[in-house]
C-alpha cells in the first residue's frame, strides 16, 4: 500500500514531468546504481564480468536499438548484426590508427557510422513496409559479411580473420599513465573491471538518451508512425524524415553496441561473430522483452543470454558439474525460449515488460482488485 502516487506533492512542471515519477522507483533506480558503480566493481570477480554483467549489457544495447526501429517506429529490420560489425570495425580502426583517439571518442564515431549505414538501408522504408522492408535491411548483414571480408585492411591484414585488442586500445581517461601512476594501479587498461565500467557507463547514458528520446518530440513521432503512418501525415509529422531519423538512431545504438561486443566482451575483433544468428537471437530478445520498451530490451537479454548459464550452474549445484554437456543445454535453451516466446505472444503480447507493468499495477492498487 505504499507504492503509489497518493501523497506524493507535484508543486511544478518540472517534477511533473520526471523521468520517473514515482518516488519508490526512484529509490530503487538509486539504489541499483550505486550498487553497479560502487559494490559490484570490488566484489565481483573476472567470470562474473567477462560472461554475465558485461555480456548482458552489451546485448541489451542492441536490443535497445533494434526496439528504436521496430518497437517505437514500427519498421521491421534483421540487420542488427550488421550494424553492429560497422560499429565494431570503426572503433578499432580509428583506435589502431589515430594515436590520440580514445574509447569514449571511438564508440562516438561507430556509432556515427553505423547510423549513416542505417540510413542508406533505410532508404526503402520510404516506399516499402512489412516483410518488404525486413527483407531490405538483411541486405545489411549479408554486405558486412562481404566487405569486411573483401577488404581485409580494415582487420589490419589479418590472414586469420580476427585481430587482437591490444591494451593501448583501452584509453579511456585522459592523462591514465599519470593517473594510474599516481594511485599505484597496475597498467592493466584490458582488464575486465575496466572493461565492465565502460560498459557500464556506456549503457547508462544510452539508455538515459533513450528514454528522454521518447518523451520528447522525436519519441511521439515514431509512435505516431508506428500506430498509422497515414495519419501520421495528415497531422503534419514528415513520415519519412521519422523514419530515416529512426533507423539512424536503432543503427547509432548498434553500432555502439558492436564496438562495446569486441572492446568490452570478446577482447577481439572478429566479422563472423556478427552473423545472422546474431541478429536473429537480437530479435527474440526485443519481442521476449517486450516491444516498444526500453525495460524490455534488457530483461529480454538478460532472460536470452542468462537462461543457458542459469541451466549449467542449477544442474551443476543439483547433480554435480558436467552433468549436461554444451549440446544439451544449447538444445535445451532454444526449446525453452521458442516455447515462450509462443506462450507471451498469445497470452502477454507485451513480453516481459507487460507482465512487470501488470505485477507494478497490482502493486499500486493493493488491496483493492481494481
């Protein structure tokens, strides 16, 4: 009974209009946090950086920027993958080359890039929607896979295929010999705590972007294209500046999510590992999630991404560890998570941002039913 507005003073427009309005959600949005930048960075160890935190993080980026496009906007695309080996090929390119670029600057540009990419694959929106258009951004994937492999100066001539992240990559402050000098710290730049606070910091001010995206102007737009393109353009909104603007935001969160893949996960720069698989498991997790939900993009990677380990550490904790071997597990996940992206498109078309909007109902309402 006590989480709901009723007692909660709105005495201007400015806390009218919060981010979040309700005062108990802003404790805990605080408290998570300060939980993730100050506790978990000390406690937690390199397995619970490298193949759980920064993995989740990374993939709700994409995901994110895959529900810009269809969620909010309405316009289908299986290109994420693609998108994101743009991203991920020019933060290594202009980290390796430009000797005073740094980490920040670098996913700045890839996503830059990434979002011109997206536009010119966007280009058929203005004429085409539905399966069309699907069919249109696939483009994307299957030209990534032949450029970067056509033109291996942008893998640094690797005969292998792949190319090692050196440290040097990793500046991420300004003046870090000094400042790691000055605290005694070891000039580990690659080490995965490191990499976990990029990542982390990196996906609190896109995320943050994104929802004042779609409060704002910009936000309505794509919903108002997204619900009737047709009337969309009758009430005066430039349909299809919306939607390129769209498709250049899903690609910008993309390609900064590809670049965060090699940086902050993997440790590697690597073509094939942006396939269509890829931007087939970015898909499930945005209608898992929940469409048109930036919650959604998140809780659809961690279930997506999570569910696997979840599976291998319960049956190790119950019948020891090697029980299951790696194909029973993967098999095992695709069952699991095809059976419940069938059962939430017919009873919960929300995913699982619709059922926690309905448990925050019930909340807010107890005791009362209705």
């Amino acid at each position: 009974m006590y989480y709901r507005e009723t007692g909660q003073t709105v005495k201007n427009y400015a806390e009218d209009r919060r981010m979040v309005p309700v005062r108990e959600d802003r404790w805990v949005m605080w408290a998570f946090l300060a939980v993730m930048f100050l506790v978990v960075p000390f406690v937690a160890n390199d397995y619970w950086f490298s193949a759980i935190l920064i993995p989740m993080m990374v993939l709700g980026i994409a995901s994110l920027g895959l529900n810009i496009a269809t969620g909010y906007t309405g316009q289908l695309s299986l290109g994420s993958a693609g998108f994101m080996c743009f991203g991920a090929f020019t933060a290594f390119n202009l980290l390796f080359r430009v000797d005073w670029m740094n980490v920040w600057l670098a996913f700045l540009c890839s996503g830059i890039v990434a979002g011109l990419v997206g536009i010119i694959f966007g280009l058929p929106s203005l004429r085409i929607k539905g399966f069309y258009l699907l069919v249109s951004t696939l483009c994307a994937q299957f030209f990534a896979e032949w450029f970067f492999n056509a033109y291996p100066w942008f893998l640094n001539n690797s005969t292998s295929g792949v190319a090692a992240l050196p440290p040097f990559h990793y500046r991420f402050l300004p003046f870090q010999d000094q400042i790691f000098d000055l605290f005694g710290l070891e000039k580990d730049y690659n080490a995965y705590v490191w990499r976990y606070l990029i990542a982390l910091i990196t996906t609190v001010v896109l995320t943050l972007a994104c929802k004042n995206m779609v409060r704002s102007s910009t936000g309505r737009n794509w919903m108002a294209v997204r619900d009737m393109d047709i009337a969309a353009n009758v009430i005066g909104i430039p349909v299809g500046k919306t939607k390129l603007n769209a498709f250049f935001v899903s690609c910008f969160y993309c390609g900064i999510a590809g670049a965060m893949y090699s940086y902050c996960y993997i440790g590697n720069l690597d073509f094939m590992i942006f396939n269509l698989r890829r931007s087939f498991l970015i898909m499930f997790m945005v209608i898992l999630g929940g469409l048109g939900s930036i919650l959604g993009s998140f809780l659809g990677a961690i279930f997506v991404y999570g569910w696997p380990i979840l599976l291998t550490r319960t049956a190790d904790a119950i019948f020891g560890g090697g029980t299951l071997d790696t194909a029973f597990i993967e098999n095992n996940s695709k069952i699991i998570v095809g059976t419940i992206i069938v059962v939430l498109l017919i009873y919960q078309p929300m995913g699982f941002a619709g059922l926690w909007n309905a448990i925050k109902h019930r909340l807010r309402i107890w005791p009362f039913r209705t």
